[in-house]
C-alpha cells in the first residue's frame, strides 16, 4: 500500500515540477525576511551580540521583560500609546463610515465621483509630505495659527506644546486616511438589496430613518469586522509618522512603543531590549484581537474567525 | 421607481451636499496652499495673506530648488529604487501567485498556510534589520528593495485574478503539449493586464513614497532617497548645501524659507499627482477584489 502512495506523491511532485520551479524564489524569499526575523525574536530572551551571534550570546531569560516592566517609563510609553490608540479609534473609526453613507446618499452621481477622487489622493502623498505639511501649518507663521490669529488667539508653537500632540496627530491621520477607509464601506453599501429601501419607504419611512433602520444594520457586519482588526493594533501605534512629528518636548505624550523600540535598538543598539518591547507590543495586539473577535461572535456572530 | 420630494428630504439632501463640499475642500485646500504659498512673493509669504490666491506670482524659488544637489541625488536614487523595486515585486509577486492560483498544484494548502501566517506573525523592526544586517545588505539598495519584495497582500489580489481564469484555457493549453512555465507566459500574464497595473501601481507608489527603510538601512548621503531629503528640508528645516542661496534669497524678500519649503513638498508629489488619474481607478479596483476575495 505504501509503495503505491510514494508513486502516486512521486507522480504529483512530478506533474507539478514547474510550479514548484515558478515558487521556489517567493519560497527563499518568505524565508529569509520573514521567517529568519521571526526566529531571531529568541534574541529577547538574551544579551544579544551581533559579533556572537544568537548560538553565541547569552541567555538571559526574562530579564528584559522583567527590566522594562519594572520601569516607570515604560508605562507612560503604553499609556501614551494606548490614548493615542484609543482617541484615534474614537474619532478616526466612525469618520470613514460616516463619509461613506454621506456618500452613499448623494444623487449627484458626477459630484459624488469628485468628493471620492479628491478624498482617495492623501492615501497616495508619502507620510513625510503629509507630516511636512502638518508640521509647517502647525507652526508659529503657519496657516493654523493664521486662522486662530483671526479670532484673535495668540499663536504658538503647537508641536511644542505635550497636549496638542494627540490632536494633531490623531486629526491629520484621519484627514489622510478617511476617503480610502471608505472604500470598503461603499462596496458594503453597493451590495444592499434596494427591495429593502422600498419597502421602508411603503412603511413610510423618511430618508434618515431608512438610513438608521436599513443602511446602518446592512453594513453592520463590515463594521465589526474592520472594528475587531484596529482593535488588535490598539496597542501598535505606527512609529512613521510619529517619528516625523514628534520632538524632545513633547516626548511626555508622543512618545510610544514603537518609537522607542527605534531609538532603543536601531539608534542605541540594544537589540535584546528593543526585540523584547517589541515582542510585548505584538503579544497585547493578539491578546485584543483574539478578545475582540470572541466579543464580537457573541453579540453578533460577525468575527473574523 | 421615482419617489417625489418632500420638503424634509430637499433639506436632508442639501445639508449632504453642502457637507460633502466642505470635505472636499479641506481635502484639496491643504495641498492648494502649499501650491499658492510656494510661488508667491516672500514679502507675502512673511504677512501670512496668501489665502486663496498667489501673491505676486514667481517660479523663481522653483529654479532654486532644482539646482539643490540633493534634490538631484534624491530623484535619482528614488527612481532608481522605484524601477528596480517595482520590477522585483511584479516578477516575485506572480511567481507566487501563480502556481498558488492552481487548484491541481500539490502542496497548495500548506504552501499558502505558509505564507498567509506572515500576515499575523512578524519578527518585529529589530529582527529584521538583523537580518538585513547578515545579509551584508546596509548602505546597499537592496535593503531597500528586496525586504517588502512580495507584498502578501497583493500576492493575495494577484492570485483571486488568476484564479478567475477560465480553466479550460489550461486545460486546451496542457493537450496541445504546453508546460506550465509555456501557459503562465504565453496564455495567463497576456490576460493579466488589469491586474499588472494595478500592480505596478500599487508596488511604484509604494517606493515613492517609503522613507523609513532608508532611515534605518541606509547611511551614506549619496544613497539616500528623495523622502529622506524631503524631511530634512521642510521638517527639520536643514538646506544642506543651499543654505546661503536661501539665505541671499531671504535677504531681498524674494523667497524665504517657507516657499523653499513648500516648493520642494510639490515636487515630489507633483509625479504622484499626474499618475493619479490612473491610479484611482486602478487602485479602487484593487481594493474591491481584495475585499471581497479576502
């Protein structure tokens, strides 16, 4: 029996040779950039030298863990990465959700199609033009202070102020980010059975209330789903664009995990340290999803999983 | 059917166009600014009343900017980037979805298994410049074209396409005696236009726009790319070698600071903004085969 299976394995390796030619490179590929660095996370558990190698340094067991866990700014860093997280869910979740039913009411099919076109373009500017452009408007000369100059506010230099940070990043993530995030939305609305309007419009039902009792529950689904995925970063705050806006003066409220991470290992060179922060952060980002995900199949049976 | 307007709808449809408008131009009017403050006349510039309309209008700081040495590396090194990253990830990209789009290809379910859990399981910032490390990669362009090689996720849109090829295609192909290097090359990229530049699109902006690899990878000046300049110049407010043509220029309020600023913003995305076109359509669709495949 078991000769009869090598053959037939053989028969199919061989039918398939070529493919698994075609694959080979994607296959080194993965390997090396994904699945090497995922094996090189052991190197949170050691003093970690890049002359000895991960066979060759020390281990070190939870030392660094227990290092960072016991330092009080290691948790101003996850408070700070956890507001901006939180605050970004609040404002930044909804927004996307909001422009795509705005959109998805309007009549004008042309206008509607240049609100799209000219809300999808911040997606395609670099997050070094758009920090740029948030930095320079937020500037003592710059436009912000120009249009509060005009109720007759003093200007000031925001980025140098700690409690402005959350606005200003939070507000220019969602200017970049909110046409794109629509797009799923819009494709959830495409799919609505139009029955269900007219119905609702023979029940007598007005615009806004069809909006509440139709479009919003026949999007529901989607909405848990995006909802359970940004849940898992909750604590996994881009480094980018923090790094771009951020300054020494306001590290109390800017600085976050991943910001920290870079400076601790790529600029200071503690790898060991820096891989253990960063192996944290991933942790918590499965614990919430997993979390989320559970919550989200016992109200409403829409999880990822 | 045709459903008549009552007041209360008139009002609803109105307030959502006038609030659609008004996003649509905080949407536009950042860029617009940055465009109007960088031509018009320092003095202007200085007052703070540009608003909606250049101020004496000048392109002068323009020719500043383009004789900025660095300007011209940075363009050079980020479209040397831009192609040769580009062209990596179509090659590699289709050599992986590809043989995953055949449903007879043995291995396929733990092959996928395989590259799928890298969307959920990475090795973090630090591991991956180790990596990058050993490979003797740093300071050379292939650490900043061969790490985001393949792109799982549009692996994942490529291979929905694929997959959507009618099988019988093969299937004639396979009897005429063809292998299937000869039917990927002659029968399915010949109908993957769509998707190739939707590709293409995605993978080029993409490396346009990639600052932070170069951050940490790359160290030495010549090799930088175009961001990296970008963000010294408007961000950290750095001119390198044209310090003193600012400077000369600021003293006759012809430019200052800001419309060098901002001229350089423009620059780099005036590229983006006239591919933009293609891109929006392309890209949406993209997005929508991901969605629903997904």
């Amino acid at each position: 029996m078991s000769i009869i299976n090598f053959k037939r394995i053989g028969t199919r390796l061989h039918r398939s040779r070529y493919l698994y030619l075609l694959i080979l490179l994607p296959v080194i590929y993965y390997l090396l950039f994904h699945y090497r660095p995922m094996y090189g996370i052991l190197i949170a558990f050691q003093n970690f030298r890049v002359a000895r190698g991960i066979w060759g340094s020390d281990w070190v067991g939870l030392l660094h863990f227990r290092r960072f866990l016991g330092d009080p700014y290691f948790w101003q860093l996850v408070r700070n990465t956890f507001l901006i997280s939180f605050y970004g869910l609040l404002w930044g979740f909804p927004a996307p959700i909001i422009l795509a039913i705005m959109l998805n009411e309007l009549r004008l099919k042309r206008f509607k199609r240049f609100v799209q076109s000219v809300s999808y373009l911040p997606h395609f500017i670099s997050v070094v033009v758009i920090s740029g452009m948030v930095v320079r408007f937020v500037s003592f000369d710059g436009l912000i202070n120009q249009i509060t100059g005009l109720f007759g506010i003093a200007p000031r230099q925001f980025l140098m102020f700690p409690q402005y940070f959350r606005t200003i990043f939070i507000s220019s993530g969602i200017w970049s980010s909110v046409g794109w995030g629509s797009i799923i939305y819009l494709a959830a609305l495409s799919g609505v059975n139009p029955e269900l309007y007219e119905a609702a419009s023979i029940d007598g039902a007005g615009r806004f209330r069809k909006m509440i009792s139709v479009t919003l529950p026949s999007i529901t689904p989607t909405i848990s789903i995006m909802l359970v995925l940004n849940l898992g970063r909750i604590l996994s705050v881009g480094h980018e664009r923090v790094l771009l806006l951020y300054n020494g003066a306001i590290f109390e409220t800017a600085d976050v995990i991943s910001t920290f991470v870079f400076r601790r290992g790529i600029m200071g060179n503690d790898f060991s340290f820096a891989t253990a922060i960063g192996l944290f952060e991933s942790l918590i980002g499965l614990v919430f999803i997993i979390t989320a995900n559970k919550i989200s199949n016992l109200i409403s049976e829409n999880g990822l999983w | 059917m045709k459903i008549r307007r009552t007041p209360a709808e008139i009002t609803f449809d109105a307030a959502n166009i006038l609030l659609l408008g008004l996003i649509a131009f905080i949407m536009i009017y950042p860029m617009y600014y940055v465009f109007i403050v960088s031509i018009s006349s320092g003095i202007h510039v200085l007052r703070g009343d540009v608003t909606f309309f250049p101020r004496q209008p000048t392109f002068e700081v323009y020719r500043t900017v383009l004789q900025n040495p660095d300007i011209h590396t940075g363009f050079r090194n980020t479209l040397l980037y831009t192609s040769v990253g580009t062209a990596i990830n179509l090659i590699m990209t289709t050599l992986c979805a590809y043989p995953l789009s055949r449903k007879d290809f043995y291995g396929r379910k733990p092959l996928t298994f395989f590259f799928l859990l890298t969307m959920f399981i990475s090795g973090g910032m630090i591991p991956l410049y180790l990596t990058v490390l050993d490979l003797g990669l740093i300071n050379t362009m292939w650490a900043i074209v061969l790490p985001p090689a393949i792109s799982t996720w549009n692996m994942l849109i490529m291979r929905s396409f694929f997959t959507n090829i009618p099988e019988s295609l093969h299937e004639s192909a396979t009897i005429d005696g063809a292998n299937d290097l000869q039917i990927l090359s002659r029968i399915v990229l010949p109908l993957s236009k769509p998707v190739m530049a939707t590709m293409l699109l995605f993978y080029a902006v993409a490396h346009w726009n990639s600052w932070f690899s170069a951050v940490i990878y790359l160290n030495q000046r010549a090799r930088l790319p175009l961001q990296v300049f970008l963000r010294d110049i408007v961000i950290t407010g750095v001119f390198g070698d044209q310090h003193e043509l600012v400077g000369t220029a600021m003293d006759h309020f012809q430019v200052v600071a800001t419309n060098y600023q901002y001229a350089v913003i423009i620059i780099t995305v005036v590229p983006i903004l006239l591919v933009y076109p293609f891109l929006q359509k392309h890209f949406t669709k993209g997005v929508m085969i991901g969605s629903i495949k997904g």
